[in-house]
C-alpha cells in the first residue's frame, strides 16, 4: 500500500493495522492527526515547541500502546485528545509545583477568550465539585497541599498523621479527578 491510499483508510482499519505493529500504518495516523494534536496543545499553551514536545510524546505513547488500544473505549482522536489534554494539565501542575504560587486567571494563556474562559471555569467547578465528593480526611489533605501550598510534612504534623499518609490521601484525590469524566474530550 502506498502512504496515499493509507491516508484515504479509515482508523479503525489503520488502528487494527497499527496494533499488529505496523509502521505504515502509525505514520499514516501520525500525518492525519500530528498537526491537530500540536494545534491543540499550542493553542492552550501558546507555545509551539512545547506543544511539538507534546504532540510527539502522544505519538510515541500512541505506538509504545498499541496493543492495548483494543481496550479503550471510544475513538482513536478520543485516545489523542484525552492524552494531550492530559499532557497539558501535568504540564500546568508542574509548572505551578516549580513556582509554589498559585497561577492567576491571567498566567494561564489559553484564557484569553471567552470561550476558554468559560471551560476554564466550568472546569474549575467540576474540580472543585470533586473535591467535595472526597472523604473529609482525604478532601483536608489535598486542599492543605493544593490551595496552601503546604509541604507534606507541614500537613503530616497539622492533621497528626505520618507523610506516607498525607502521600496517599494526595495520590487518591489526584485519581480520583483524573478518573473522573470531567477530563474527557467534548467530542
């Protein structure tokens, strides 16, 4: 098959193609997909080398998980959006993990719209309504860390439990919104 006629195949043909390991394949779905996944992320981020930085982690998760792309619900740009906005979001919390100040409305590039804005905020909310839905201790625990900006040996002594445990309420609550539908692409 020539690259063309693998562009024209559809990607449940080319994703059952890829999972068998085939190159051809992942490049035609590289070439369908790269531009709008690094649009994506650079539009968020305002940055295009970070988001090419993004976009081709994507791709290489894409083939490094292959196999286990049987087991994903949903379509293969599903996989490639949920990834880069998951990307985004580890790369906004280390951002923020660096500086130990929180990030203003206006330090965050992607809200310069109103209709970025406004997914902002609604995630926002969503977080915020997941966090409430937490058992207390574990609640307590990830808004000391995340709104405080408290160490974990600072809360370990405030609530009068060991850091392994600050540590794992931490891990949950973060599993928890990742789990959660709220990270899952609108389309």
């Amino acid at each position: 098959m020539t690259k063309r006629r693998n562009i024209e195949l559809s990607d449940e043909i080319l994703v059952a193609e890829l999972h068998k390991g085939s190159r051809v394949a992942y490049a035609a779905l590289f070439y369908r997909y790269y531009p709008a996944v690094t649009s994506f992320c650079a539009g968020i981020l305002k940055d295009r080398n970070i988001a090419e930085d993004m976009a081709q982690d994507v791709f290489l998760s894409l083939w490094k998980h292959r196999e286990e792309l049987w087991c994903q619900n949903g379509t293969l740009k599903h996989f490639l959006f949920k990834a880069c906005k998951n990307r985004v979001i580890d790369y906004l919390k280390s951002r923020y993990s660096r500086s130990h100040t929180p990030l203003a409305d206006n330090d965050i590039p992607y809200l310069e719209s109103s209709d970025s804005r406004a997914v902002y905020n609604q995630l926002q909310k969503d977080i915020a309504d997941r966090v409430r839905e937490m058992p207390a201790k574990r609640r307590d625990v990830f808004l000391m860390s995340r709104i405080e900006s408290l160490s974990r040996k600072e809360i370990a002594e405030r609530m009068d439990i060991s850091e392994a445990t600050v540590k794992k309420h931490i891990e949950l609550a973060l599993k928890q919104i990742r789990e959660s539908d709220i990270l899952k692409p609108n389309s």
